[in-house]
C-alpha cells in the first residue's frame, strides 16, 4: 500500500502495468525519472494504528497542559480575592483564561 503513491508519481515501475498490485508484479525504480520541480510531494499512507496511538499521546499531552494552565488561573484568581463566591471564581477564571 505504500508504494502505490511512488508508482503514481512515476519513481517505481512496475511490471505488468496494470492499476492492481498483486504479489507476482515486479517493482524497479525509474532510473529516467526527472522532475522539473523543486520538490516532489510523495503522499505515504501511514499506518492507522501508528496515528491512533500518536493522537492519543496529544490528546494526552495536551490535556494535562489545560489542566495546569486552568489550576494556575485559579490560584491567580484566589491569590487576589481572599474570599470569592464560586460562580464568581469562574467568571473571574475565564476571563483570565
């Protein structure tokens, strides 16, 4: 599946040459193969598991930060205001967020 993008793109040839990819098709790369531009965008197919697994690192990640960053603006918002009403402990922290 990945190289499905190069065959495309003209990089790989392959022998016989037809659109399906079977297991007896013979690959070679296109040693005439010349491009005008300066850079050749080569789509690869990445594999899902590797994306899934990577998103939830981000997801993570990027969870833990708003979480700090929400704790510190409430502190901040504590710090100034000895006594706060709750409802007004959020209106004072969203607007410092």
């Amino acid at each position: 599946m990945h190289l499905i993008p190069l065959i495309k793109c003209k990089i790989l040839s392959k022998q016989p040459a037809q659109n399906s990819l079977n297991l007896d098709d013979k690959l070679s790369v296109n040693m005439d193969y010349k491009s005008n531009l300066v850079r050749n965008k080569v789509s690869v197919l990445v594999s899902k598991l590797v994306k899934d697994t990577n998103n939830e690192k981000i997801h993570s990640k990027v969870e833990d930060d708003r979480r700090f960053t929400i704790d510190a603006s409430i502190m901040k918002v504590m710090k100034s205001r000895r006594k706060i009403e709750y409802q007004q402990l959020i209106i004072e922290t969203t607007k410092l967020l």
